[in-house]
C-alpha cells in the first residue's frame, strides 16, 4: 500500500492507502470515541460512536477508508446529537452498581457517558430477566452487557475459538414512535441492542475454548470478568507493574496487578494480569498463570554455603531456558572463569539447528516474526502444535485469515480440531512423523523459483513428477461419480439405474481427447487428498504476501540440518519469510549467549532441573531461587526482542548472582549485565532501566529493542540431502502439553487446573478398551512410566500426547530426542 495525505480536522497526517479512519486517527493521537472497534479486528459496526463526516458524507470511521485528500470532520452538531443519543440508550436499565462493578474506576461505559454529558435520561423500555452465568473461567453479567461484540469479534478474528456470539434477548420491541423521534443511528443500535446478549456458539453451559480469557480483558464494561477475580479488588487499588510473560516463547507485554494480601497480611499479592489488548493477546497461562513465585520467608546461610561447596566440586551446570538473558549471562561467566559444562538440551538442540540454517541464509536469525505474520495472507505453519507450542503463533494465523482475507496450511501429524475450526481457508495435512523433510521439499517444489533454485534440487524435485494421460471421458465420469457419492444415494431406493441412465446422457460417446495430468508423488507421500491442488490454487488466489512458521519438531529431528537448510533455501528462493518458534521462554537467549555441550560431567549442579545439587526456583531444590514474577531482568522473544521484565512478588532469599559474587563475580543487581550482553550475538549495549515496555497509539512496539541479526559467512554449499521414507511402527506417542501449560512453574499456578496424565482423543478413546481415568503403563524403546489417562477433546486420532508440565511424569525418558515416537500401553 502506498502512502497517502489526509486531513482530521484541519491536521494533515500520512497513512496507508485503505487504512481505516479510525486508526488513521488513533495512530496520530487524534481522539474519535468507539467502544465496540479493536484495532487488529474486522469492524462490526455495532456502537456507531465513531460517526464522522468525510468529504461531506456521515461514515463510520471504522469502517470507512482513507483515500487521498480526503478530509475528515470528526464532530459536527448532528454528529454531537446522534452520540449523546447512543449513549443514553446504553445507559438505559444499566444497573447503577459502580460502587462494586469490578471494571469500575477503569469502565468506558462510565468515561464515554462523562465524556458526551450525559445528564438526562429520554428514553425508556421494559427490561427483561438477565441473571449473571457462570461459564467457567468467565463470568458474564447480562444486566452490565451492552453487546459491543468486542468479546464475539476478538474470540473470532484474534484468537480463533469461535465461541462467542450474540443471542436473542427476548426483549419486547421498542415503542414504535422512537423510530420517529430519535436519531437514526442511536435508534437503529438501539433496536439491536434490545434484541441480542452474548452466549456460546456451542449451546452447552460451559465455555469450550482455549480459555485464553481475552474476551474478559477487551470488555469495556464489568459483562464478562475472570471468575477468580471477581470482587476481589477494586481497580484503583493495585498497582501495575510491567512485565513480560514468563511461560512461553511469544514474550507478550503483561502487566500484574498487584497490592497488599489483606488488611492483616501487607505481603504483595498479584490479583490479575492485564494486557494492552489492542496490540498483543494472551493465552490462559500468561492470563492466569501468574502465582509461581517461590515464597521464602529469608535466606538460607546453610543451603547457601552447601552451593557454594557444589559449585567448587561440580563439572557441569544443567538447567532449563525458564531464566532471564542475565542469569544466563552468569552461567556462561562461569563457565568461562572455572570450565563449567552447560547443559541444555532443548537449547541446545535450537542453536544447533540455527546454525545449520545460517550456513546458506548467512544470517544468524531467521528473517520473520510473529507480529509480521499477522499482516501477510498466506501462512505455512509446519513442525509445531502450534496452538500449544506458542499460542500467539497460532493467533496470528488466524488473524491473518480472518482480517486480511487470507488463507493458510497447516502441516502436522497430530490431527488439531482447534485448527481446523479456524475457518474453511486453512488447509490441514496430517503427515505421519518423519515426513517433515517431504513437507519441506513440497513447499519448495510448489513455491519456490526454479530458475534460481540450484539444479541438483530442481533435478530431484522434478523426479518426484510424472505425467499420466487421461481422457476427458475418463475425468467427466469421475466428477459425475463424485456427485453421486455427494448425493448420498440409498443403495435400495432404486434411484442408482436412473442416475446411471443420467450418466450416460451427459457424458459423450464419441470423446477421443487425451490430456496430461501431472502426477506428485510428494503429495501421495505425505497423503495429500486428490483435490489438494485444486483447493490449493483456489485458496493461493489474490494472495501476495507469504509467511512460514516453523517449530519445534524440526530442531529434534533426526536429519535435523536438512531440515534447516532447507528451510533457508525456502526462504532464499521462494517469497516466503521464516519464523521460528523457540521451544520454550527464553531458549532464543540461552542459544544465544550460552556455549552449550552435549553430556554432564561427573558432578552436576541442576537450575531449575534435578543435578547432585539443585537450584530452584520451584521450591522443590536445595537451594531456592527466585521465579521470573519476582525477578529484573530480560527476555528474548520469538519476535527476536529483548523485551524487560520487573518483579512483580518481593523475594527474600539467595539469588544466582549471589552465587556468582561468592564466586569471584561483581554485581551488586543482576541487570547490571544487562548492558553486557553479548554484541556479537546481536545484543545491544543497554542499561535495564533505560528500557522501555509500552506500546504506541499506531501500535508500535516500545518494549525493549531488537536483537541485530548479525551477518555470518556462508558455507557456500547449498546441496540437501534426499529424504529417506523412515516410518515408526506402532502406537504413536508426542511429547507436547496441552493448551494453558508450559512447565511446572504453569503447573504450579492456582488458576490452570489441567489435568497430569497420558493425553488421548475422544476419538481414539471411543475405538479402544480404555476410558478415561485408568491407569496405564506407556513402554517405548527409552523408558517407561504410569500415568492415568486424561480425555483431551482438543486434539483428535489416534496419537497419544505425553506432557511435560508436571515433572513427576518424566515423559522426556521415553523419547530419544524427536518428538514423535512409538510405545506400547497397557492397563495396569
């Protein structure tokens, strides 16, 4: 889109050709009132609030886009007229219970009625029931809703559940001389409003999501609240602390809300997490998953000094990328001053595969991220549960397809159901495991240039084609017989002869034609449909701009440097940009500033994971250490940012720069290396406290800084590896968690309550001997463990998930290091 001249109210400001008014306006602080519009969302037209008058004509600036020299009045005295008319219709039978409405202090319903003056009340209608319901994690209060649709629209267009939508009120209709007498804009939202309230698309009573809790965070009024919060504070009351999430990869902008326990009790509790949801979504765990602090009522001087005896006899420091860039700063100087080893696997695995990657791209970094991907209208995502691994990976997905009128394709052998409720413009290919090379390979036989790809891989791509001749006889039968099995006809109806009879009236007799239909042994490989093609280019149509998203299935896989290469050599020579998920919180930084092996020593110091000597942050070690909400420091994102984060929970115990000092470091605060993080990886020489963490009205991102995606050579090679047809025989076992867990410190958390235990299908249980709840041993070639079986209906088939949320289950020693293996189960 070009850049193009517009005039609000005597201000000209650039835009984007086709960018709506009312971000137009927004991102050059430029104030025009709307309740029901979220700026990364369709327009619903459903406040009507945000009437303006462009080039003479009344629009909605939610919806109406901006042209060349257009000029925009953002208030007359009609428009004056029509919003003081649509808000005393919302004021009409809102219970006045401000004094202990939970969004009081914070409500636009309050702001907007003091903003147009309302101080008079002209109209009134007969109110009907609305009880408050309990829908899980959500409470909704009927008698507060002024169906906005900003809940409906941001679980559709955001997040992708669907689970909202507007239902009948079964109200009386509104006094027919009102059509008359009011504004025509505040009547016809009036009319609206008295019909509908929110309800579930399912029909059940319960909320059946994600249960992301982002319908709650967009409600402008007290309608929908998380249940743990309900009047339990009043907004005014706590103080917010910026933060970033420390569950997963995405590194959303978070902020805790935080006072006092209770009248006895001055400790400092966090009550809720809030977001700037306009620019950034969160997922359950960042929503809801914030009470893992490790409470320790003072230092432990004999645990302390029983580390520091550790820390002199020990060879190896194994742990886990749940720490900060600071912390992992300090096990590298510690490695660098006495020869630790450092152990990550995960991490590890990440690096590894990074730099296979940056031996044809030349660059450190993949080139993408996720906040890109949300503008572009085609995504690939392949290698990842996705909705799972990095749940905002999933929501810009969607919100590509469902803003921007894109399409996408989903490659994975666990079947999604959340996935593909998305919509009907994503593709869904269940692959067995093992296959993700073929993928890799299809992608770049479908999209990529062949004139600048290298020969041997056009070569070998074009061995994968053949050509079969086909009559058009022979195609027009098959498409009539599909129709047949269309209609679905009863074998004993006595209808097949005379459709039979049909058949041969409208396919030709006399038909010599041939034609060459082109045959991929790829997709028959991967088990492609015979429409993929067709629906493919169906989808492809109109769009142009492409995005691939790659995750943690590929880092572990046994031809792992295949794999990165030739996601390079996609992204070289094809027009899609690469984004990679980090597999868990900060795996990007450790990768980064940690020189990581492969095997422990003799004596291991385990941080956040089990060693001879355990540092932890969970509670559960010889030492404790403080959890990320109760600590300084930074993060690196999926997003390649390094985003700061504050501590949110005071924490009175031994910290690793305390061990790191007794060792001969010299930092009074850890974010005193925060500036010391390493530039040859792409860090920037920054203080902590010159960090910002905030967004902009245009929705530019304040939070931190981007990493630098440094330059490094290229090994000059471009060659792939054929792709081997390896399968795994037997029942399939994956090694992912289920939506809102992460790792034990989610696990830990009050508020996620999912269930520990072996992850099957409805499906899958409904065509075995097994039944939820029983307890059943799962043996592979690696290990073994006992578990009770947990019914997940947001997964599908027949492969059985093991998570590694709850560290008691150990499912890591039944796999190798690939995600996907094979094991036997038995009832015990």
């Amino acid at each position: 889109m070009s850049k193009i001249t517009i005039n609000i109210d005597g201000k000209e400001i650039q835009t984007q050709e086709g960018e709506y008014i009312l971000n137009a306006a927004r991102a050059n602080d430029i104030f025009i009132p709307a309740i029901c519009y979220l700026s990364r969302c369709s327009p619903t037209l459903a406040c009507r609030l945000c009437l303006v008058e462009a080039d003479g004509k009344q629009v909605y600036a939610c919806n109406a886009k901006s042209k060349e020299g257009m000029s925009v009045i953002t208030s007359t005295e009609n428009i004056i007229i029509e919003r003081r008319a649509i808000m005393e219709v919302y004021d009409v039978n809102h219970p006045l219970e401000c004094g202990v409405c939970d969004q009081s202090g914070e409500c636009e319903l309050q702001n907007y009625t003091l903003e147009m003056g309302v101080d008079k009340q002209h109209y009134a209608v007969k109110d009907v029931d609305r009880s408050d319901v309990d829908w899980g994690h959500i409470h909704y209060n009927p008698g507060l809703c002024i169906v906005c649709e900003r809940c409906v629209t941001t679980c559709k267009d955001m997040i992708g559940d669907n689970a909202l939508k507007t239902v009948p009120r079964g109200a009386d209709a509104l006094e027919a001389e009102y059509k008359e007498s009011m504004p025509k804009d505040a009547y016809a939202m009036w009319n609206k409003l008295n019909k509908s309230l929110i309800g579930l698309t399912s029909g059940e009573e319960m909320l059946d999501c994600t249960s992301c809790g982002e319908c709650a965070a967009v409600c402008p009024v007290g309608a929908l609240v998380d249940t743990h919060y309900i009047y339990t504070s009043n907004a005014w009351e706590c103080e917010q602390i910026p933060a970033t999430c420390g569950h997963c990869s995405a590194g959303c902008q978070i902020s805790y809300d935080v006072k006092h326990t209770s009248i006895d009790n001055t400790d400092t509790k966090i009550y809720r997490v809030m977001n700037e949801w306009n620019y950034v979504a969160l997922c359950g765990a960042g929503r809801y998953g914030f009470d893992y602090q490790n409470v320790v009522d003072k230092k432990d001087e004999s645990a302390f000094n029983a580390a520091i005896e550790a820390f002199k006899k020990a060879d190896t420091i194994k742990f886990t990328s749940t720490i900060t860039n600071e912390e992992a700063y300090l096990l590298q100087a510690l490695r660098d001053k006495f020869g630790y080893k450092l152990v990550n696997n995960e991490a590890k695995a990440f690096q590894t595969f990074l730099n296979y990657y940056s031996e044809i791209s030349g660059t450190k970094l993949y080139g993408y991220d996720l906040e890109a991907t949300h503008n572009v209208n085609f995504v690939i995502s392949v290698g990842t549960a996705i909705k799972s691994d990095n749940p905002n990976a999933r929501y810009a997905l969607n919100n590509s397809m469902t803003v921007n009128k894109g399409a996408g394709l989903y490659f994975h052998p666990l079947k999604d159901p959340v996935i593909e409720g998305l919509g009907k413009s994503i593709m869904t290919m269940y692959h067995a495991p093992l296959q993700e090379e073929v993928v890799l390979y299809l992608i770049l036989d479908l999209f990529a240039d062949k004139e600048k790809l290298p020969s041997e891989i056009v070569d070998y791509l074009a061995s994968f084609h053949s050509k079969k001749t086909i009559t058009v006889e022979e195609i027009i039968k098959e498409e009539i017989t599909e129709i047949v099995k269309v209609m679905k006809m009863n074998e004993e109806s006595g209808e097949e002869e005379e459709i039979e009879e049909e058949k041969k009236k409208i396919v030709p007799k006399k038909i010599t034609k041939e034609v060459e239909v082109d045959e991929n042994a790829l997709l028959e490989i991967l088990g492609a449909n015979d429409n993929f093609m067709e629906e493919l280019e169906k989808n492809l149509a109109k769009k142009d701009s492409f995005a691939l998203i790659a995750g943690p299935d590929l880092y572990t896989h046994p031809n792992a440097k295949n794999l990165a290469r030739l996601l390079a050599l996609i992204e070289k020579y094809s027009a899609f940009e690469i984004t990679m998920i980090p597999t868990l919180t900060n795996s990007l930084g450790v990768a980064l500033i940690c020189e990581l092996d492969d095997e422990v020593g003799s004596y291991t110091i385990g941080y956040n994971t089990k060693g001879d000597f355990t540092l932890s942050a969970l509670g559960d070690g010889d030492l404790d250490m403080p959890a990320i909400n109760q600590q300084e420091g930074t993060l690196t994102s999926i997003n390649k940012r390094v985003n700061p984060t504050n501590a949110a929970i005071s924490y009175n115990g031994y910290e690793l720069n305390d061990i790191a000092n007794a060792l001969g470091l010299n930092a009074e605060n850890v974010i005193e290396y925060t500036k010391m993080l390493p530039t040859k990886s792409g860090f920037i020489s920054k203080e902590f406290d010159t960090l910002p963490n905030h967004y902009e009205n245009d929705g530019t991102e304040c939070r931190g800084y981007l990493l630098d995606n440094v330059a490094v050579k290229k090994c000059g090679d471009e060659s792939v590896e054929k792709f081997k047809e390896t399968k795994l025989e037997g029942t399939l076992i994956y090694m992912a968690n289920p939506v809102r867990q992460f790792t034990p410190f989610t696990y830990k958390t009050t508020n996620l309550d999912e269930v520990s235990g072996v992850y099957m299908s409805e499906e899958f249980l409904a065509n075995s001997d097994f039944n939820e709840g029983d307890i059943v041993r799962v043996k592979s070639a690696s290990g073994e463990l006992v578990a009770n079986i947990v019914s997940d209906n947001k997964i599908s088939g027949d492969i059985i998930v093991l998570p590694t949320f709850d560290s008691k289950l150990n499912s890591e020693a039944l796999f190798s290091s690939y995600r996907f293996a094979t094991a036997s189960i038995e009832r015990v």
